[in-house]
C-alpha cells in the first residue's frame, strides 16, 4: 500500500464468517457471592472461548445438566445454540470470543437469562437489556443492574436443573425463541451475506480449481483492522470490539 493511500475496502469476512472480540471478564460480585458476567443463551450460534490470560471458568446449563468447566491460558472452550452460558471471574480472566455467524449476536441472537415475567414482555425485556451509549459510570451501573438481574433468573434455572428439573430451563428456551422471532427474516440476511456467501465462495472457488482455472487468486490480498473501541460493557465483561465485514455495530 502507498503511504497515506485510503486502506483497500474489506469485502470478506474473517475465515468462517465468525465475529472477534476481547474480553475481560467483569469482577463485580453477584448475589451468590461470584464474580462474572451476564448468564444468557445464543439461538443460533456457537460460541468459542479462547483463553488468553488469567484464571476463572464458564457455567453452563444444557440438556447435560450443570457444568463448571475451568478456564486457564490456552484452554477451548466452545457451547452450541441453547446452552446457557455465564463467565465467572477468577483473576485477571482475558478471553478472545469466536462468535459463529459474525453480526447474529448484536442483532439480538443473544437472550439474557432475565426472570420469567420480564422475558413475557418484550418492552420490559428491551428495557432490561438496554445500556445507555458509552462507557462510562452511567454505562456501568446500568451493565451491573443488567447482570444482576440475569443472575437472578439463572440461579433458578440451575437449582432447578440441578435438582433434575428441567422444565424451568426449557420454559426458558421457548421463551427466548418467542421474543425474537420477529428479527428471523433479517438474520436470515446477514447469514446469507455473511456465513452462506463465504461457504459459497470457497465452493465456487473449489469449482475454478477442478476447472484448472485459478484466475480467482488475481484478487489475493491481505486485510487488518484493529478495535474500534476498548472497554465497551458486553455481556460477559468489558470488551474490545471490532467493526468487522458482515457485521452490525455493537
């Protein structure tokens, strides 16, 4: 690239059509005495955590049962679509997330574990779910309140679960499918600009190969970008977001 020339657009996704981010797990204490993020589920994702730093673990609550499993440096940890999932703090925890599906989850295919009156109701559910803009003392109260009451509901769902009662949690389930449904058709959109064309892309190209006409590899190139803000309240903790291809904003 010519020094000072506009960097080339970014017309692809990351590998796999996946969203990227960094994440510092929250150290806010909850009601039964952990530190750690907001539990929720995703209804069409798999989320991979890739641990960079630190100690703490992931509970989880899927048709398994409920398990704690540990995060260390270089532990994988992934859950598919349904499982309920909550990062618990254990000192200096940093993750890079993999997120299945790039712009799904900041058009909502997350759905926090709120109690089961407020997930009935979409406006109080918006309401509970919402930050103010920003990162700062408004922000954070309001992404600690959010936690807060995530918590409460999931702390139902896995004694619950743990006592071999499952229905709570697949109440819990339906529930989050009935608040977005009405966003399908625009998932449905993103997912084929975004996960579907790349898969195509690579049969397309599987295609000129077979043909004996690599004319596509004209267009090698490489990209780089770099976070678009730091510290921003996600769900799970403070976090590094990028403005990626094929996502929505977060």
């Amino acid at each position: 690239m010519v020094s000072g020339a506009e960097p080339p657009a970014l017309p692809h996704p990351l590998p796999g059509a996946v969203g990227l981010s960094h994440l510092s797990a929250y150290d806010w204490e909850a009601a039964d005495g952990v530190c750690g993020g907001s539990p929720h589920l995703h209804l069409v994702c798999t989320e991979a955590y890739v641990v960079t730093g630190g100690r703490g673990a992931v509970q989880t609550l899927s048709p398994d049962g409920y398990r704690d499993i540990p995060l260390a440096p270089g532990t994988l940890a992934w859950f598919t679509p349904g499982t309920v999932h909550r990062m618990v703090q254990g000192g200096d925890l940093r993750v890079t997330v993999l997120m299945q599906n790039s712009g799904l989850p900041e058009a909502g295919d997350a759905v926090f574990t709120f109690p089961p009156e407020v997930l009935a109701d979409p406006e109080a559910y918006a309401a509970a779910a919402a930050l103010p803009p920003g990162t700062g003392p408004k922000t954070r109260a309001a992404a600690r309140r959010r936690r807060d009451l995530a918590v409460t509901g999931y702390l139902a769902l896995r004694e619950a679960l743990v006592a071999g009662d499952a229905g709570p949690y697949r109440e819990f389930q339906r529930a989050a499918a009935r608040l977005v449904r009405d966003r399908v058709p625009g998932w449905r959109e993103l997912w084929r600009a975004g996960a579907l064309a790349t898969a195509e892309r690579t049969g397309a190209h599987l295609d000129a190969l077979t043909d004996g006409d690599p004319a596509y590899l004209a267009g090698a190139t490489a990209y780089e970008t770099a976070p678009v803000r730091r510290g921003g309240y996600g769900m799970c903790g403070r976090r590094d977001e990028y403005a990626l291809p094929g996502t929505t904003p977060p």
